[in-house]
C-alpha cells in the first residue's frame, strides 16, 4: 500500500555536521521520505561530505532547500511535531512516534502538508522553536542515557510513519472540520496579538515577555485553527485596538470640554 499524498517532510533547525546531515538523507530514502528542509546549517551547503554519508541515498540531499529562519521552514505546513527528549515547560501535546505517525498519517490522508521538527546536535530544540509546532514527539528512551543521535531520531520517527503506510491496523481518521491554517497564516495572528499587547502594556514586568509569548502562542498552536478562525480572531484583535482608541479618544475630549490637560488625573 502506498500514499496518494506527500509523506512527512523532515526539518533539521541548525545542523551542525555534514555526515549527519547525510545520515539523516539516508534514513529518509529508507522509509519513503525525500523532503528535506535545512535551517541555518552551521556551516552552510551544499557540503560533499554529506553525499559521502548518504551511501548513494542522494535525492532528499539533491532537492535539499535552505532557509535562513524556521518560521520560513514550516510555513506552507499545516501540521509541524517537534521531536525532543526534554518537553520542558511549553504545555502541549506529547505524543510518542508510534502516536505522532498516525496523527501525522491522518492528515497526510486529508491531502495536508505536515513535518518533522529535529534540533541540533549540540542543544537540540529551544523552547521559541517548540512553541511554533503542534506537538511534542518524545522518544521513550532509557533515563541513564537520553543522548540520541540525529539520524537516530529520524530513523525511529520515519520507521514508525513507514509503518502507517504500510501496515496500517486502524480505522481512517475523520475529520468534520474545515482544513487548518498555514503556519504563515497563524504566524501572522501571533505577531498582530503581540503587537498590539505590546501597545497596551501588558508584558510587566518587560523581562517575562518571552515566556508571556509562548504562553500566548502555545493554546493557540494546541486549537488547529482553520484559516476562517484565524481571519476571525485578527478581527477580533483588530476591532478590540480599534474600541480602546476611540475610547481614549473620547476621554480626551471629554476632559478638554471640561478645560483639563489631557493627561490630567480624573
């Protein structure tokens, strides 16, 4: 059995080492994937060194793209899953491969784009990183030693999407909603809400702004908004910016008929 749709993409945020790289490429070719999306690779690309590990599996490596953020990686995906062994405090979702695949498989058989999210060598996902993905994958893996080597981590995520496709022992997934957004689409929601918090003042104290953020983003992310949602909720943020300015503005007025400074207290 075979799909009719585009399996999984896999997405290595800042990869360090060319034979790694070519490692992952390997994996890949050996369970049907070929989508392969480079982000800041440390020490640019291509790299021969990588074709070299790839044991002559060279087509996700020929039809690598690069792109300078992860923002740029993800955002035609509908569905993103970070894999990493460290959840940390970002609330969603936490699946392990076997249930990521068949999440991922029942999208893929709406026609849905969807990707695998992998870290670095050296750190792995930050938190910013996981924030933007649907999901947690965590691979259950002994606690004397949770060090995983990258193409490890696609080999047994990949394994387990091949196995979906091939051997699959549960019913189709339905789905009675409209398709979820872009990432770009959710992205451009994220930035909107952010500003115009911004302009109300409601990061305080300023240095917990980054962990206000994901806390914002995160049960956004966890909902699956279709992109009728997300045009509505940035009408929503819009209309609420637009009211706190014509109230204020009828303040102002109100306290100029009275003959006091606009900034006077009431």
């Amino acid at each position: 059995m075979t799909s009719k749709h585009a399996p999984p993409c896999v997405i290595l945020n800042q990869p360090q080492l060319a034979e790694n790289i070519g490692a992952v490429a390997r994996v890949m070719a050996n369970f049907g994937l070929s989508d392969l999306r480079l982000v800041k690779p440390r020490d640019g690309w291509p790299q021969e060194r990588a074709w070299a590990s790839a044991s002559g599996a060279n087509w996700p490596l020929d039809d690598a793209r690069v792109f300078d953020t992860l923002e740029e990686a993800i955002a035609d995906l509908k569905l993103v899953f970070a894999t990493t062994a460290r959840p940390r405090e970002t609330r969603l979702p936490v699946y392990t491969p076997r249930e990521a695949a068949a999440h991922l498989s029942a999208d893929v058989a709406q026609g849905r784009a969807v990707g695998l999210l992998f870290g670095g060598e050296r750190a792995g996902l930050e938190t910013d990183d996981i924030a933007l993905c649907q999901a947690i994958v965590s691979i259950p893996i002994d606690e004397r030693f949770r060090s995983l080597n990258l193409a490890q981590a696609v080999s047994i995520n990949a394994y387990e999407w091949k196995m979906t496709v091939d051997d699959r022992p549960w019913s189709k997934f339905e789905y009675n909603v409209a398709e979820p957004a872009d990432q770009s689409s959710l992205l451009g929601l994220y930035g909107q809400l952010e500003d115009e918090l911004e302009k109300a003042g409601f990061y305080h104290p300023p240095e917990k702004k980054p962990s206000m953020v994901r806390n914002l983003r995160a049960p956004l992310a966890r909902a699956r908004l279709t992109e009728q949602e997300v045009r509505t909720f940035r009408g929503v943020v819009t209309a609420l910016s637009k009211g706190r300015g014509r109230v204020l503005a009828k303040l102002a007025a109100q306290k100029a008929a009275k003959g006091e400074t606009p900034d006077a207290e009431g």
